[in-house]
C-alpha cells in the first residue's frame, strides 16, 4: 500500500490532488452535508425518475450555497441606485443558478460511474457475488396458518414504514451530529434491476402518476399479484392480508410448475439474452412487469432440510442468499427484485436484497421498523369486507424458455454446492468488551479478523470494509483498508512469545486507534479508492492514456480483497450475510450486539485454501485471545 500511494502521489499527468479538491469534491465533497428534512431531494422526484433507467438523472436538487454565501456576478459592482441594485441581484441569482447546474451535473456524473461500475456492469449473477442476505430470528409455527399470519404481520409493518416514506415522515439519521442522506430509503420500494445484454437497468416506478399498490407473492415457483391497499387508499388489516394469502397457498399447492423465477439467478449476459426471449410473448411481458412495478415480492419457501440446532444459522444463511437449489426454494425467487422477503413453512425468515439501489444499512432500520411491529398485539378485527382474488400471473414456457430454465438450474445449482457459509454467535462478549478498554468495537473485531487471517495463512491480505458516505448528499460508500502497517506489527506480534505482553497491548491500541482513525478520514470522503475510481473513469471517459498506477501490479494486488468485510448493527438479533468477492477470499458480515456478536463467514469450496468454518473459528480464538491479553495486562503496567 506505502508503494500504491507513493505513486498516486508522484502522478504527474494526472495529478491526484487537483483532481480531489477539483473535480470529484465538488460532486462528493463540495456538497456536503445532506441538509436536514423530510426528504432528500426536491417533493415529488426522485433520482431515478418513474420508468427510466437510474443511469438518466432529471431532479433539479436544492443545493446549498457555497461558503460564504455564491459568488458575484461579474457586473455585481457596476451600476448604482435600485435598477444597478435589482441588475446586480439578478446577476448574482444567474451565477449561482448557473453554479448549481454544473454542480448538480457533476454530482450525477459521479453517481452514474459509481452505480454502473459496481453493480450494473458486472455480470457475475448477482445471486451470492452481489446480493445480501439478511437471516432474521427463527420463527416457530406450529402450522400453515402460522406461517399465513406471520407474512401478513410481516406485509403490514413494510407498508406501515412505507406510509412513512409517503408522508415524509421518516426521521433523518445523524452520525457524530452530522445529517446522514436519506436518499437510499426512496429507492428500495417499488424498484427493480432490469437485465441488458451488456448492462442492466434500475427501475423505480414509486413516484410514477399511479404508483404500484400491489406486492408480489410467490408461493411453489408460482407468483402472484396481491393489492394491499383498499379503495379508499387505506392498507389492508393484518386480518385481510391474512385471507388473501390463504387464497395464494390455496390456489398454488401444485409443485411441477416451471420455476420461471429461477431464470434472473443466472450470469446477467445470459439472463440478458432469455429475459429479451421472455418478454417476446405479450403475457410473459406483462406477467414480468407486475412483478417488476410491484412493492416488493413476498416468498412462502417450502421446509428445507432439517439439520442440528449447530447448522441451523447456516443452513437459514444460505437459503436467504439462494434458496438452497433447484429442487428447494431457489425457483421461489425474483433475485432482480429489491426487496425480497422470505418466510418459510419451518419457520426460517429472512431477506434477501438486490445491492444496486442501497446498502445495507438502510434496509436493516427497515427490517428493525418491521420486526417490531410484528411483535404488536392485534387489537382491530376487520369486518369481513369480501376482497378480490389476488391475480396469477401467467408465463406460456416456449422450449427455447425452457432450455433456459433448465440451463439456469443447473448453473443455480454448481452455485449453490460452491459456497461455503458458517454463521456463528460469538456468545463470549459483544461491544462491551472493547468499550470497557476505550476501544472501537469495530476496530476490535477487524484486529481480530487481521489476526485470525494471519494465523491461518502467515501473511497479511488486502481488506475491504465498507464506509458510508452519506454524509454526503446521494453518497454510497468507500473503502476503510483495514489491513495496515499498525495492524500488520500487531499480528506479528501477538504469538511471538519474545514480545512481553505489555508491548502487544500498545500495538494493538495502535493498530484499534489507526483503524478508527482511517475510518473517520472515509465517512468524511478523504479516503484514496472511490477518488481513485474517479480518476481512472475520468482517463477513460476523456479517452485519454490510462495513469499508470491502474497498471501497476500493486494496485491490483491492493484491490484483490481476500477480506471482504461489512459491520451492519441492527437492533434485532440478526445477521447479514453475502458472498467472497475474489475465487481465494472470504465474504465476513457482523452484527455485534451488547453482549454478543453474531459473524456471517462465506468462501468458495472450489478454493482448497479456504474454509469457512476453519476461519470463524479463527475468529473466535482471535477475539479471545484479544480479551485475556487486554485482561491480563494491568493498566498500571502500560
């Protein structure tokens, strides 16, 4: 990394500091705080306007002036008395309107690279290598209605947060005092990656002049249409949720139904190709497009294989990442679809999310909004008003159709046998251990990454955790380097028995604070890759010659992540979980709760240098190897 950021720094052609504080600041940083209230951007836009791809930006954002107020017009001095005055404030109002649209057209350009160079050009599925899943505390139903009543619990506590989105009503987060953009909350209901054969599309249909009030409902491979708003624009009661989706079970409990679904799994070149078969037919389109515009979709999974109480986080994990293959739930899945919620007959409840719209964050405060309104007591019953059937949509399966399904279930299931998933609850301490030493939770769980990881393979490697940047107005996220100098002399340290434990505790306070320190520089945009990313887009968007740094060995070993890490906190008892990001690496997501903390680890069993479960169990000894070197030092002694 010393020698990746040596060059950055002797660039000459193009020069990395210019280009921060010109060109990328003014669309990053130069706009900074998101300012406090209801909604991010201007009533009744939205950043991907209703039925366009999110690649087309057309809201006029409210900006904030400049400090110091916007800059004069160039006659502002000239002229006297009140026309010179109302010349001067007009010219002044020109300035900065003109100063504004450049800078909004500066914001769109950097947001377009960033959603089109992570999500909407890669072509990997994004089943496993794009897509989280969330695994949701363990439901216990003691029969079908059981699980009726819980998804129709689960419907109404999304549309009770969505009234909130509707209303603008939804309270603005703040981190360290500082407005937090809420933009990523507008963007996962009602939206939907649409596939191309070289890039995709993301839809969002909710400020369209009818807005979707449906949801769609798949139940054995088979997807429904299901209204959840009354005539009169009021939500449908738990109790009317309840009856419309026994009328879905009821009406789907055939299970040799083609899985249609499963076609949005494969590679996104592939899926590019079918979907424009698909569409062909007038009643597939249609059919496609429900599901499409609708809310978000509702999957009732059949029972997976039961497995020990030991396995069973890990099993849930994998069925919220792909439904456990062909012959499983994988067919039950519009993996193109935003917001996808999971509640299976065995009590297994989840979430699965596509990444393009927003990260993780916002969905869990959704998944905490909705958990708890689960837990209300009913206290309305529903006159029993009689309500229209939830519509079935059709798909006519032409054989080029089903080739391409059986092909899609084939690679669904080479996916499914490759990942290797281990979730575990740390049960040991959570963020009280490493607050009791004046230390970053986070901090202290990465250093116990970093150490795991070089207990088991000698050597540091490139990690990647994700940094919010909504700080910033549409901002995204870049990258906190855990692996550093600091941490690197700490975990070399650690098992040396010729280091008295004295030393070992000062270096890991070292490497805790320099995290902590290069995590504060990336919420606020002074990190190096996403300014990186722009000046390598910039070369090739000005089709100049590529700096060299883009070619440089040490750049692609700096971004060949064999950590790739995330810290999602939620107030429920949960844990996200996604794949590796490079063939030999491990995908590792944490919830750390007060006293406990629980780790999705993921690898790939076609690496024979990974395994999931050897390294969560590297985890755990590195923690606890952590708190007794920190309990056994006395203070004094430092």
């Amino acid at each position: 990394m010393r020698q990746l950021l040596s060059k950055v720094r002797m660039h000459k052609e193009y020069n990395v500091t210019n280009y921060i504080t010109v060109s990328v600041p003014q669309a990053l940083t130069s706009t900074p705080h998101y300012v406090p209230g209801k909604r991010p951007m201007a009533q009744g836009e939205t950043l991907w306007a209703p039925g366009e791809a999110c690649g087309t930006h057309t809201t006029p954002w409210a900006l904030p002036e400049p400090p110091g107020g916007p800059p004069e017009s160039p006659g502002a001095a000239e002229g006297s008395g009140e026309k010179g005055s109302q010349d001067s404030e007009l010219g002044r109002l020109a300035g900065t309107e003109r100063s504004t649209l450049a800078l909004q057209k500066q914001i769109a350009a950097v947001c377009n690279w960033w959603l089109t160079t992570a999500y909407l050009d890669y072509r990997m599925p994004v089943v496993i290598h794009s897509s989280p899943g969330v695994v949701l505390p363990r439901m216990e139903f003691s029969d079908r209605q059981g699980q009726m009543r819980f998804a129709a619990k689960l419907i109404a506590g999304i549309l009770d947060f969505k009234t909130m989105i509707d209303n603008e009503t939804l309270p603005v987060e703040y981190l360290g005092g500082k407005p937090l953009c809420m933009n990523q909350y507008y963007q996962v209901l009602s939206s939907c990656r649409i596939p191309g054969l070289k890039r995709d599309t993301v839809v969002n249909y909710s400020r369209s002049s009818r807005p979707p009030t449906h949801i769609t409902v798949v139940h054995n491979f088979q997807f429904f249409v299901l209204d959840v708003y009354n005539s009169d624009g009021t939500p449908l009661t738990v109790d009317q949720l309840y009856i419309q989706l026994e009328k879905i079970w009821n009406s789907s409990l055939q299970n040799n139904k083609e899985p249609v679904g499963i076609l949005t799994s494969n590679h996104r070149n592939t899926w590019g190709k079918a979907y424009s078969s698909l569409i062909r037919d007038k009643t597939n389109k249609k059919s496609v497009q429900s599901i499409q515009t609708s809310i978000f979709t509702v999957c009732l999974d059949a029972a997976m294989p039961r497995v020990s109480e030991e396995l069973y986080r890990s099993r849930a994990a994998v069925q919220m990442l792909h439904g456990g293959g062909s012959r499983w739930n994988s067919g039950n899945r519009w993996f193109d679809k935003t917001l996808q919620f999971i509640v299976g007959e065995d009590g297994s409840c989840g979430v699965i999310y596509e990444h393009a719209p927003a990260e993780g964050p916002p969905i869990v405060s959704l998944i905490d909004h909705v958990v708890e309104y689960t837990k209300k007591s009913e206290i309305v019953r529903t006159p029993m008003v009689p309500l229209p059937m939830p519509r079935k949509l059709r798909f006519n399966i032409t054989p080029e159709i089903k080739k391409d399904i059986d092909d899609a279930k084939q690679n669904m299931n080479i996916m499914v046998h490759d990942l290797d998933v281990k979730v575990i609850v740390f049960s040991h301490f959570g963020k009280n251990v490493p607050k009791a030493h004046k230390m970053s939770p986070d901090a202290f769980i990465q250093m116990g990454l970093q150490l795991a990881y070089y207990r088991m393979y000698l050597q540091c490697c490139s990690t990647y955790e994700s940094a919010s940047l909504r700080m910033f107005r549409l901002g995204r996220t870049d990258t906190i380097r855990s692996c550093s100098v600091d941490s690197a002399n700490f975990v070399k340290a650690m098992d040396d028995p010729a280091k008295p434990n004295v030393e070992k505790v000062i270096l890991l306070e070292k490497a805790v604070k320099a995290h902590r320190a290069y995590t504060d520089m990336a919420i606020r945009g002074q990190a190096i890759d996403r300014h990186l990313l722009g000046l390598k887009l910039q070369a090739i968007e000005d089709l100049t010659s590529l700096p060299e740094i883009f070619m440089d060995t040490s750049y692609a070993v700096a971004n060949h992540y064999n950590l790739s890490t995330s810290q999602v906190p939620a107030q429920t008892d949960c844990v996200m979980c996604f794949g590796p990001v490079v063939p030999d690496g491990y995908g590792v997501c944490y919830n750390p709760m007060a006293e406990h903390i629980n780790f999705a680890v993921s690898a790939f069993n076609s690496c024979d240098k990974t395994n999931a479960a050897r390294m969560a169990q590297g985890l755990e000894s590195a923690l606890l190897d952590m708190r007794s070197l920190l309990e056994s030092t006395p203070k004094a002694k430092l």
